[in-house]
C-alpha cells in the first residue's frame, strides 16, 4: 500500500474546524487504485483521512479505525519526503 499523486491543499477550516490538508491516491496494490481520498486536521491537530463522495452524497468506501491511522500516516510521511524533495532543490 502506498500513497501516490499527492497534492496539497491550501483550503481554510471548515465553521466546524476542519482542515484538508492534501488528496492522493491509494494504491492498494498494483492493480487496485482508490482516488481521490482527503487527509483532513480536526481542530485538536488529529489527523484523519476519508474517502470521495458519491454524486448523491454517499461516501465510496468503507474504511476502518486503523486503516485510517495507518493510511494517514503514509500520507504524512509523504508530505515530509515531498517537501524534503522540494528543499534539495532550494
């Protein structure tokens, strides 16, 4: 499993405290991809990540407690190599 096309975001907090922070890809394995997942700052700094909503609102996957920990942690752990790269180029 490992996080791909990451962009980050530079939205402000939602009224409720809620932040963006980046949307990426999860690649699963090599044949399975997910899109367009969100990891999202609550207000109290926890990190969180949830999958896209359908058109109607519904969200597109079901994940798990830990699932989320582990995938938002491969998502910041991204962010760190991605601004790594970005400041050996400064």
């Amino acid at each position: 499993m490992r996080v791909v096309d990451l962009r980050r975001l530079h939205n402000p907090a939602s009224p409720q405290g809620f932040r963006a922070i980046a949307a990426f890809s999860l690649e699963l394995t090599p044949e399975i991809k997910l899109f367009d997942l969100q990891l999202i700052e609550a207000r109290d700094g926890r990190l969180n990540v949830y999958p896209p909503k359908s058109g109607n609102g519904s969200l597109t996957a079901a994940l798990a407690p830990s699932v989320r920990r582990d995938i938002a942690a491969l998502a910041i752990k991204e962010i760190d190599s991605d601004q790594h790269r970005r400041n050996s180029y400064v």
